[in-house]
C-alpha cells in the first residue's frame, strides 16, 4: 500500500475531514485495522492567501510546491491538495514537486460525467469562481460551468472567510447559500452544483438539494486518493 500525503490547512477543518473521508473510505466492507500511511503537511493559510491576493502566482506555487516535496521528503508517495483554490496552480505546482498528485478538478471532472450532467453550477472562494481552470477542464467532456453573479461571488468569497473556514457552521448562512443556488437554476438552469471549496461539504453532506446533486470535491477526491494507494 502507497504511502499517502495530504497539503492541509487550506483551511484546517477540510483538513480534518480528509482524513475522516480517507479512513471512512477504508472502512467500506471492511472491519480489519488494515489503515493506510498518512502524512499531512499543513500550510500557512494566510502566506498563501496573500500570495494570492497580491497575484503572486509564482512565490504561491513554489510555496505549495515546497510543502509537498517536504511530504515527499518525509516518504510520501503521491499526493493530494486538500482544497480546490490551489488548483488554480496546479501545472505549476507539479512541475515543481517530486511526486504525482492527485488533481481534485480532473476527479470531480469524471463524476460530473459519469453522472451525465451537463450544466454546473460552481461555488468556492472567490479565486476559484473567478478562475477559468474548472471551465477549461470540463469543456473537455462538454460540460458547461456557471459562477454566480459578481456580488454573490464577493458574498460568498466573505462567508468563506469569515465563518465556514474559522469552523463556523450557521443555518442562516446555509440558508442564504441555498437561496443563491435557486437564484442560478433559475437563471442558467443549472443540473448541479460543484461544492468547489472543501468547507462547503461540511454544510452541506447529502448528495441532493433542491432537487440537483451537490458534488461533494473532497469525497470525490477522496476515492481516488483510496483508489491510487492500492495501484501499483
């Protein structure tokens, strides 16, 4: 079995229900204690958020990329980035690092058409809603991505920040995000919604609101992670 490494802390409750994902995930079938090798490097959050902020690709890149080469360093086999805003970077990220990883958009991509959906809707901060590296990914297989309006992409971007990553969990603001996804069946009838932030799977679990399937990244994620630990 491969030995798995996790770049946490983006932010630290995604953190915490990879590994709870992971485990769960091994547990399917099974009642031995037969676990896999993690390791997880959790980052600096707000040297990467900054990086971001002040469009430092470059310095972001090589700052994620040197803490997965600290994963491999540690005896790590391939890896997995715990959160969808990195992947923003993610050519540049694995050009720089020693081991393979695991790409959350391209994972998310293949259960998207596994499902036959066609038109997804996409929530995340707001450098993923604003990014193009969804959309470019899952034209491949003729899916469409929409992104909330731009004041609903700041609004979402500021609950993120300020509530779901410091591991606060409100009904109101569940609520309010709900009412943004009525507000894009409505107007780009979409079939889906991408959960595109690792905090959004802790708010919302089930697969299915308001009649559309919710695609929960990190699980997504997670199976392949599993998958590619007992892959030769």
């Amino acid at each position: 079995m491969k030995t798995i490494g996790i770049l946490g802390g983006l932010g630290p409750e995604a953190t915490i229900d990879y590994y709870k994902e992971i485990i769960d995930e091994f547990n399917q079938g099974s009642t031995n204690l037969n676990y896999p090798e993690i390791l997880i490097y959790s980052v600096n959050m707000a040297k990467f958020i900054g990086m971001l902020e002040q469009a430092d690709y470059h310095g972001a890149s090589r700052y994620l990329a040197g803490c997965i080469n600290k994963l491999a360093e540690a005896g790590a086999d391939f890896a997995a980035m715990s959160a969808n805003t990195p992947h923003l970077l993610f050519s540049e990220i694995q050009d720089q690092t020693t081991i393979p990883l695991i790409s959350i958009v391209e994972t998310c991509k293949n259960r998207a058409k596994e499902l036959g959906l066609k038109r997804c809707g996409l929530f995340g901060t707001k450098f993923t809603m604003k990014s193009s590296f969804f959309s470019e990914s899952f034209a491949h297989e003729h899916i469409e991505i929409f992104t909330p309006e731009p004041r609903m992409i700041e609004r979402i971007h500021l609950l993120l920040f300020s509530e779901l990553e410091l591991g606060i969990f409100k009904e109101e603001t569940r609520a309010e995000l709900l009412s943004i996804v009525c507000k894009m069946i409505n107007d780009f009838e979409i079939d889906s919604l991408i959960l595109g932030c690792t905090e959004f799977p802790i708010m919302f679990p089930e697969e299915y609101y308001l009649n559309i399937p919710f695609l929960n990244t990190t699980r997504i994620h997670v199976r392949e992670i599993v998958k590619q630990s007992f892959d030769n």
